[in-house]
C-alpha cells in the first residue's frame, strides 16, 4: 500500500511538471517578439514637446522622433558612407514650414546622454554628422533646465533662419467683432487682402476689428501703412482696430511708426480671440494693379501719419506715384 501511493505521488509530480514545462514551452512559444511601446516620448520629452509647439503654433508645424531618411539623403557615389545612419537615425524634433513643409530645423532635446552607452554615443555622434552635413540648423536644448513658451520662442527665432513667406489672411466672427489672423508675413500682397477684408466687412456695417498678429515676425512698409489707413477710417466711424498677439518685433515695428496713437495694442499676449465658428481662409483675387493701388494709398498713409514718417518715406512716395514697380514694394 505504501509503495502503491508512493509511486501516485510520483506520478502526480512528473505529470504536473510536463504539464508546467508544456505550459511554458508553448508561452514561449507564441510569445511576441515584437511590442508596442507604451509612449513615443517619454515624460520629460513630451513635457518638452507640447512647449515647443506652443511656442511656435500657427508659425511652423513641430514632429517628434522623424528618422534622418526623411530629412536628408545621401547622393550617388556617397550612399555607402551614409545611408546606414540615415536608416538607423531619428532626430528629436523636426520643425517644418507650414506653407510648403520644407525643414526649418531640428531640435535635439539633451536627455540623459551621461546615461548612453559608448555605442549609444558612437551612434548619436553619427546622427549629429549627418544633419550637420545636410546642412540642417539645430537647436540644442539640455533636460532639466527650466523652459517656458517664451524661452523657446525666443531660442527658435535666433536658432532657424527666418523665410520671408507671404502670409494666409483667415476671417473669423466673435459676436459682431470681425477677427482677422494672419498666418505668415505680412507684406504688400496680404495687405491688398486684408484692406479688401476690412472694407468689404465695413460695409456690412462691422467696426470693431480685431488683428492677430500671432503668427506674424516681420511687417513691411505697406501693411504698417495700411494698418493706418484702415484705423484711421474705423476711428473715424466710432469703432477701432486692435491687434493682438504681436510678437516683441512686431510691437517694436508698430511703436517705432506710432500705430499706438491710431489702434488699440493689446499688451497681453495671452488673449487669443476664438471665432465662433471655424477660421476661413480669404482667397484673395488681388491683380497686381489692386498691389500697386495698395502700396501707394499705404505710403500716403505713412506719410501723412506723423512727421518722423513723412521724412522716412517722402522721397518713396514720391517715386512711388511715378513709377510702381509691379510685384514690389
């Protein structure tokens, strides 16, 4: 009888351990050999990530983690040198034009690189060669230093060149207010749409006009001018003109022609007027004799303005209604 369970006990533990083995063997297995990863970025990267297109929104479009072969290529004889990198690499964050996507540059966010292992760094090496023989300008920022929207803003501007781009003039409504954004520069040919806009709303009986400059780094002569012209005509009606979100450049542009005396500039840069329904885009039909109509009204305007602006822009005037060079200002 003893040795009958003895040789029970036996037999239940080798059939339990073919079982265990079984069970294992088969996880083993079907087991994924690939899996998804729980984030793209980690905390510190994503923290980073959402500054940054805070920082530039509506001026350029940010992507985390674009691999170098989608950035740069290798040409016809060099491939064997670089095409390993390009296909192995990624950079933290490209920042591309909005208009035509066309890279404006990278940022390479510094995270723990004393943790990486000398492969790891053999490798990162590799990548900074690539995007420096491209010819691609980089924007180096260490983690843990403390960042804020303004700071990168400000490390954006004197990192990447800027491209002169005309801008995308978009109408909104909120209430009975006309909300103008512009997304781009604003030279001659937007301020052919934007003075079309205002005058075409004016009409419809509108007077309170509201200017986002969000988006906005450089303003030409002509639409400073026109930006004169068309609060002088809204002042004069009893309603107003006022610009919001403009960049410290911007401000510096207006002050230095004396808008502030004519348009209400709003100090906080915060304030974002929301439409009530969707932004649309104003697709202007401008012909180049509507440009010409518009670069002389502005410089009128310039000039009659203030006295500092008539000795600044007398003598353009003057040629101005001579000779108006299509496509110029």
């Amino acid at each position: 009888m003893d040795n009958a369970l003895l040789y029970l006990g036996m037999l239940t533990a080798g059939l339990f351990l073919v079982g265990w083995l079984a069970v294992k063997v088969w996880s083993r297995w079907h087991e994924k050999e690939i899996v998804a990863r729980a984030a793209l970025l980690s905390v510190e990267e994503h923290h980073f990530f959402n500054l940054l297109r805070e920082a530039v929104k509506e001026v350029q479009y940010v992507f985390p983690k674009v691999a170098l072969a989608q950035l740069a290529e290798a040409r016809e004889g060099h491939k064997v040198r670089w095409n390993n990198g390009l296909a192995t690499q990624c950079v933290d964050f490209a920042i591309l034009d909005p208009h035509d996507l066309r890279i404006v540059g990278v940022v390479d966010f510094q995270d723990g690189e004393a943790k990486l292992s000398a492969a790891d760094l053999r490798e990162k090496e590799r990548a900074d060669k690539i995007v420096e023989a491209a010819g691609i300008p980089v924007l180096r920022v260490k983690a843990g230093e403390t960042h804020t929207v303004d700071s990168i803003r400000r490390l954006v501007r004197e990192t990447f060149p800027r491209r002169i781009t005309p801008s995308a003039v978009r109408i909104g409504m909120d209430g009975n207010a006309v909300c103008i954004r512009l997304d781009g520069n604003a030279m001659f040919t937007s301020s052919t749409t934007f003075r079309d806009l205002t005058r075409e709303m004016n009409l419809r009986g509108h007077r309170d006009f509201r200017l986002d400059l969000g988006a906005c780094d450089i303003m030409d002569s002509t639409f400073i001018g026109t930006l004169i012209a068309v609060g002088l005509q809204l002042r004069q009606q009893g309603g107003g003109l006022t610009i919001v979100r403009a960049s410290r450049e911007c401000r510096e542009q207006l002050d230095q022609y004396g808008l502030g005396q004519i348009i209400k500039i709003s100090t906080n840069n915060g304030t974002v007027f929301t439409p009530e329904g969707e932004w649309m885009a104003s697709g202007s039909k401008a012909t180049n004799a509507d440009h010409r109509e518009t670069i002389l009204q502005a410089h009128e305007a310039l000039v009659a303005s203030s006295p500092g602006n008539r000795l600044l822009f007398h003598d353009a005037l003057e040629f101005l209604k001579g000779n108006v060079p299509e496509g110029q200002t």
